[in-house]
C-alpha cells in the first residue's frame, strides 16, 4: 500500500531502566557471588515478586517457557498424557508439553476476551488429562471462577501461563492468590524484563520444594554430595537478572496504573472504526496489565493483515500480527502431536482460526504514551486502514 508519509510518532522506549537497575547491577556484582545458591539477589526478588502477586512462594527460572516446562513435568505430565492448551496462544505453551513427549489438545477461545473457552476445556478432558492451561492473554485474565470449578469437578489441576499477566488481579485477588500454579516471562519484550528469565508463583508449600530441586539439576539444596534426588535441568536465574527485575518490579504497578488510564481511551476510538474490534475485557479482571492492545479486523486475511501491520510500523506504531494457531504451525506437528489434522482443529476451533488471519496487537510501550498519542494511533489506524 502506498500511503502519504506523516511524522512518525514517537512512543517510550522498551525496556526502561534507570539508577535502580544500575544500582542492583552493581550491588550484584559487589556481593562476589553471582550464583543463586551462593547469592543474595535472586532470594530477595522470590520474596518480593511472591509477595506482589499474593502467593506463598516464587522460585526464579531462566525463561517462561522453561517455568512451563518446569510446573508440568512437577504435575505429572510425560509421554502419552495430554495437557490442554488454547488454540490462540504463543507456541511456548503447547511445545512446553511437548518437549516432555506429551500431547498439547488445543482447544478454542472465548470470542471477547481470547482467553480459552472453558466449555471447549471440559469437553477436551480425557483420563490422559494432566494439567489444564489457560493463558491471561494480553494480561486479560481467564475466567478463573469457571476454570477452578472445572478443575475441582474433574480433578485437573490448572496451570495459568501469566506470561502477559504481571500484576493482573482477578476480583481483586492476584493471579499468585488464586490457588493454582501461575508462570510468568520476563523476556525482553514483556511488562518486567532482564531480556530473559521466568517465574513460578506457588499458593502452597506442595509442589514448591520438588520444583526447587527439578529445577537444580535434580539436587536438594544442603546435598555436598551428588545426591541427585530426581531428573531435572538447570533453570536457575543469574544473580544480575534477579537484580534487574527487582528495580523492574518496582515501577510494574505505576506503569499498569498509567496502561489502564491509555487503553479505554484508544479502545473507545478503535472501536468507532469501521471494520475494527478491540478486544474485550471480563470486568471481573479488576486489574489489567495490557500487555498487548489487541484488536481484530473481521475478514481482512493474513496478506492485507500483514500490509496494514507494516503500514503502522512505518508511521512509529509498534504493531504485530496476532499469534498464529497452534495447528497452523511446523512447530506444532514435529512431536507429541494430536492425532487429528490441521483442518480438523481449525473447524472445532473457529474463533482461534479468525484471530490467526485478522487480529493485530500493539505493544505495551505505546500505552504508557499521552491521551493526546492514543488519539493519535486511533487516526493513523484509520488511515491505515483506509488505504489498504
């Protein structure tokens, strides 16, 4: 599409960093111990990220995806278990299972809040069943009320992939408060970063310990011996990361207080355009990280997707095309895959299947930019769009 060129805005930059990190960088390095079972930084971020997020305990992991890997093999899941996954999510969640041979069912999403359809969970339960994921997309949280209910009545446990969902509440109890296992990304792009890293938050002391030693090679904390009790992996975090997060943890609540201000004012004008559908919000979700401003394009196609997407880039509108459906990728057939096929799950997963092809979501950074900047974006969107 060629489109007349404007002056491009300018939104803050990602990550943001000051004294803190710099301080916490140093105070890392000064201490002469730069490993976690030896270092102080790591232990004080647990405490403190657990803490914010209302759960008895947090165990610091080298990146998201290795927390999801990391709670499901503590929850059972190997080779010829399944583990039920949305449909629109990134691929991180289903390949979590998958790398422990076991089968990711995808199932579809809720068509306002692209959070999985709790009903589509349920009827996807088999005996196989070992964990059910639901993902806070974009930092909306799932329905966890039906959710918590459907693990009791079936004995699933729930996994939450909080990956979007740093300081997210949920009728006003955090998502570390809401009795399941929750996992959270700092990569780079996320709303608390050190570039890479992850977190498990615990409600309890039940399966906390056995993800310490896992997560440690399979060696309990006081062993001098090599006496590994279990298989496991190193995902232990670095001192320097935990020194990062904890100054970025401490401005979180300030910058969701500002992406909360930003958002209904550029849904609000999203929503006046023709042909445009912000995505929703369950009001029960009382605190609201937005980690993505996403929105669909019902019927735009993934071509003239990728056109508008590029168009708003040019003009300095952070923009990406939404997630692709699991079924949709290589990655998802290469292991552990379903018995079915890709059109199959596309049919029983028609709202993911759209949200593949028409949805485009911006990235954080543009919320914590002026109201005058959202009136912006809203009128580059329909020009944008006007000239696809």
């Amino acid at each position: 599409m060629n489109l007349p060129r404007r002056q491009e805005l300018v939104f803050p930059a990602w990550p943001q960093f000051d004294a803190a990190e710099r301080a916490g960088l140093a105070r890392a390095l000064e201490q002469g111990q730069w490993w976690r079972m030896t270092g102080g930084e790591v232990t004080e971020f647990e405490r403190e990220f657990a803490g914010h997020h209302g759960a008895a305990h947090a165990l610091a992991v080298t990146t998201g995806t290795h927390a999801l890997e990391l709670v499901l093999e503590v929850l059972g899941v190997r080779p010829g278990t399944e583990v039920i996954v949305p449909a629109f999510t990134f691929i991180s969640s289903s390949q979590a299972a998958q790398r422990l041979g076991a089968v990711a069912v995808p199932v579809d999403v809720d068509p306002e809040t692209y959070c999985v359809d709790v009903h589509a969970a349920e009827a996807a339960i088999t005996p196989r069943t070992k964990a059910i994921m639901p993902v806070h997309m974009g930092g909306q949280v799932a329905d966890m009320d039906a959710l918590a209910k459907l693990s009791a009545d079936s004995g699933v446990p729930l996994l939450q992939d909080a990956a979007h969902a740093h300081g997210a509440r949920w009728q006003g109890r955090s998502v570390g408060a809401l009795g399941s296992i929750a996992t959270f990304s700092f990569q780079n792009g996320k709303l608390m970063t050190a570039g890479e890293g992850g977190a498990v938050t615990f409600p309890d002391d039940e399966f906390y310990e056995e993800a310490f030693i896992r997560h440690s090679c399979g060696r309990p904390r006081t062993d001098r011996g090599y006496f590994h009790a279990t298989s496991g992996s190193n995902f232990r975090m670095n001192e320097f990361s935990a020194a990062v997060l904890r100054a970025q943890l401490a401005r979180l609540e300030e910058q969701i207080s500002v992406r909360e201000e930003r958002w209904p004012v550029l849904a609000a004008l999203l929503g006046e355009l023709p042909g445009v559908v912000p995505q929703g919000r369950d009001g029960r979700c009382d605190r609201h990280p937005h980690y993505m401003a996403m929105f669909q394009i019902p019927g735009i196609g993934e071509r003239r997707r990728a056109e508008v997407v590029d168009a708003l880039i040019a003009r300095g509108v952070p923009a990406f095309v939404g997630f692709r459906a699991l079924y949709r990728t290589d990655a998802f057939w290469e292991t552990a895959a379903p018995d079915t096929t890709a059109d199959a799950l596309a049919r029983a997963c028609p709202r993911a299947e759209a949200l593949s092809q028409d949805c485009v979501w911006l990235h954080h950074r543009l919320l914590l930019g002026t109201e005058p900047q959202m009136h912006q974006v809203a009128e580059t969107v329909a020009e944008v769009l006007a000239g696809s």
